[in-house]
C-alpha cells in the first residue's frame, strides 16, 4: 500500500514562449483585459492563479479580478483552464492502482437538513467503491457534514495524507477537512469571493466545486445541484445550467461526472441541526430512514456504482445501495469509519447497536418546546428556508467562518407533506439553548407550516427532477 502527494509546478527547463510572453503581462493588465469583456488565455489564467497561490497578487488584485469574472463571465475553455489550474496549485493525490475506477465522491450545493454524505458515503464504500470524502463547514443555514460529525465525541476530520490512504484502505470511506496544501488558491480565492459578493458567480463557483475535486483524483463523482427555495439557484434552468458547467468540468479533468437536480423547498428527512441530523443518519443506516433521505443517497449512490462500471445501469445501482443500507453493511462501515477518525470503540458501538439511548454520548439541549397546528387540514407545505433561518439564529450554524455552533440546536418536524392534522397537534419540536426563542421567531416557525382545508391529500413528489449523466 502506497500513497503519493504530487505537487504541481511548471516543469524545470522547458520553454514555453506562450508563457514567456504571458510572464511579460502585469496582474493589471489581465485585470484590464477581463474587464473590458476579452478572453483569457491559457498562459493568463495561469499566471493569474500563480500569483494568488504565491501571495504575490494584492488582495485588491484579487478582487478586481473575480468582479472582473463575475461582470464579465468566462468561456467554457476559460473555465476549464481556471479549474486545472487551481486544481494544480498545491497537493494532487495518487491512489493505488487495484483501486483504479474506484475512488469517488459526491458534492451538494448545499440545503436544509442536508445529510446525505453521512449515509451515502459508508453505503458506497459496502459496495467496494474507496470514498475519500473532503466535506467542509457550514457557513449558510446550519452546520455542514464535518460540524455534524463532530458532534460525535472523538470524531477526528484532520487526517493525515497517510492516515486518509489506511482508513480507505481498511474500512472504504473517510469525511475529512480540506489540508492546508489542497487547493491552495481556492482557499484565497473563496474568502475573497464572500468579501467582495461575487460568490454566486458560476464560473467561480466551478472552479471552486471542481478543482478540490480534481485534487482528490477522482474515478466519478456526482453532483447534487440544488434548486428551491431554500437553495441557492430558485430554479430549475438556473440549476440545470450550473450543473452543467459542472459537469463539462469535471468531464474535463478526466473525471467520470454526472449530476441530480434535486429540489430544496422543505427540509432532507425530518430533522436540521447538527446531532439531530447525526441521530437521523443513524436511523436511516438502521433501515428506518424517511423516504426523502433514502431517494437521495440511492440517486446519488446508484449514478456512481454506474459510473464506476460496477453496475450495469442506475436501477442496479439504486438496489444495491437500498441494500446494504437495510441490510446493515453500511452501518457497519460507518461504525469502522466512526472508530478509524477517533471515536472510541465503545462509543462508536453503542451507536450503532439497535436500541442506544443517543442522548447519553450525544449533547441534548437544554430546553425543548412543540409547537402546535393553528387548525385543522392536510399538511400541504413546511418552508425548509424559515426553518433554517430561524435555528441558524438560534446557534445551530455561523454567520462567518471560524465561529463555533452549537451542535444540540436543532429542530424536528413532526408531521410530513400530505399528512392530516388536527388544531393543537404538535408539528415542531425545537431544541435549543438559553436564551428562548422570542415571540418573533416562535411567530415566524408557525408561518413555516401551511395547512389545507380540503379534504384531498396529496402524494410526496418525488426530490430528483433531473439527472445528468456523461456521454
């Protein structure tokens, strides 16, 4: 068992006169050209990205560039090239050989409850595939994959190189943070992108998606492109021409890459917040996941077993993963994921075993309250985004990166769209700390909720409108 890190750089004595030539231009005039609407070249972008990975571009520079970008677009080929580049700033990865085709990994634009990766990725890795999952933080709603993990006692998401290499190796799957040498200029760029309000610029956020990706040296990887509401993209041609670029990308880099279109109005499962969404997961790898949850990590899960070649097609696909994750295999592999990163033996048993009491290794919030139906009907909407909002307030994510959350914030949706109701029944339940919510939020959760009077229900759609696949 081996594992290589291969820094990228421009190789020693070659002569590249397009370089040379490019070498000749100041930042500024690249900034200039961007600016007035012309097309970058090679050379330019890669001196441009060399320059943010060396620190000698200005933070100014920087900015006028990526507004620049976002005023003025890019290219397909620009894209391609801005996210080879980046890509190519610090660390690749190597993988060995017996395990060609089999390295995947999945990326989501993000959403409400989102945690599919906690159950997607030890479902893959029971189906042979080596998942070397770089997740992050969640700076939006609530907390992203590795703040859920580490409401986990123990659970470590710094890895070494050779650490990542032996958890794959013996158990399949890993969700680590991004190392300080992968993707150095994403890093750069992405703070950069916040600061000067370019961050929905589909260009940037191609390059941003796909050059981590690359870094991991990817057989497949899949991409959830969210639309809704509560998502970035309100709807579904938005999503559809950034899944699109995404994809071209990915294909680019010579990575197997498709994507599933899927919609973000409600809520993924029935509960947001960190160590609520850890216990849903659990669940779900129990074989008593919701129905929503379970359609995503199938998609997601049967599109790579289909892109890797070790299934014939996506119903396959979709079986083989409904079946390790009822049968168990999964959850056996997230136990020895939980055990490898950190998480005592005992603890990560004890989880795992049929009947725990989670609330003795997980925190509970202090205080929890329900609140009720306004009247009676048929549940025919719950707004995700108000959820979201008003936990995210409440300390279950960060308004900037670097701050802590509170991992027991959360809430838990007691009904399901299409579900009757009767006036006074409990629909919510919040947990939270100190202070209470106010009045203004209590108000606010209850418009979340939108009851029928009619006396037709109605059958929960399906989250997947879309999906694409390569060539």
């Amino acid at each position: 068992m081996f594992f290589n890190i291969i820094l990228a750089s421009p190789a020693s004595g070659s002569v590249d006169l397009g370089w040379n030539l490019a070498a000749m231009l100041s930042i500024p005039d690249l900034i200039k050209k961007k600016r007035d609407g012309e097309k970058l070249s090679d050379e330019e972008i890669k001196l441009f990205i060399e320059a943010v990975t060396a620190n000698t571009a200005q933070p100014c520079q920087i900015g006028a560039m990526l507004m620049a970008i976002y005023l003025r677009g890019m290219e397909s080929a620009e894209i391609q090239t801005l996210t080879r580049e980046m890509m190519l700033s610090g660390d690749v990865m190597s993988w060995p050989n017996e395990w060609k085709k089999l390295v995947v990994d999945k990326h989501s634009t993000g959403g409400v409850g989102d945690k599919v990766s906690l159950v997607l990725a030890p479902a893959l890795a029971a189906c042979r595939c080596k998942v070397p999952m770089i997740s992050g933080r969640g700076l939006a709603h609530t907390g992203g994959t590795l703040d859920k993990l580490e409401s986990i006692p123990g659970f470590n998401i710094q890895q070494t190189s050779e650490q990542i290499v032996g958890i794959l190796d013996s158990v399949g799957c890993c969700i680590v943070g991004q190392t300080e040498r992968l993707v150095p200029a994403d890093r750069v760029m992405y703070a950069m992108r916040d600061a000067t309000s370019t961050v929905d610029s589909l260009p940037l956020i191609t390059g941003s998606i796909i050059s981590k990706k690359g870094a991991e040296s990817l057989s497949a990887l899949v991409l959830d492109v969210k639309f809704g509401r509560a998502a970035l993209y309100k709807d579904l041609q938005s999503a559809r021409e950034l899944a699109q670029l995404l994809v071209d990308a990915g294909n680019g880099l010579g990575i197997r890459t498709g994507a599933a279109l899927s919609q973000m109005e409600c809520t993924i499962g029935r509960c947001v917040g960190n160590s609520l969404e850890v216990i849903e997961s659990l669940e779900t790898l129990k074989g008593n996941g919701p129905d929503d949850l379970m359609e995503l990590v199938e998609t997601l899960g049967g599109m790579l077993l289909m892109m890797t070649g070790l299934v014939s097609d996506l119903s396959e696909g979709k079986k083989q993963i409904s079946d390790v994750v009822i049968g168990g295999a999964a959850l056996s592999k997230f136990q020895a994921m939980m055990q490898a990163q950190g998480v005592a033996s005992e603890t990560a048993a004890s989880l795992c075993s049929a009947h725990t009491d989670y609330y003795s290794i997980l925190r509970k919030s202090e205080h929890q309250m329900e609140l009720k139906a306004s009247a009676d009907g048929v549940v025919q909407d719950i707004d995700g985004l108000i959820l979201a909002q008003v936990i995210h307030k409440l300390g279950a994510g960060r308004s900037k990166a670097g701050m802590p959350v509170n991992h027991s914030v959360g809430a838990e949706l007691l009904v399901s769209l299409g579900q009757r109701v009767k006036k006074g029944a409990s629909w919510l339940r919040l947990h939270y700390e100190d202070p209470a919510p106010s009045q203004d939020q209590i108000v606010q959760l209850q418009k979340a909720l939108t009851v029928d009077h009619s006396e037709t229900t109605q059958q929960r759609q399906s989250l997947v409108a879309e999906v694409l696949l390569p060539q």
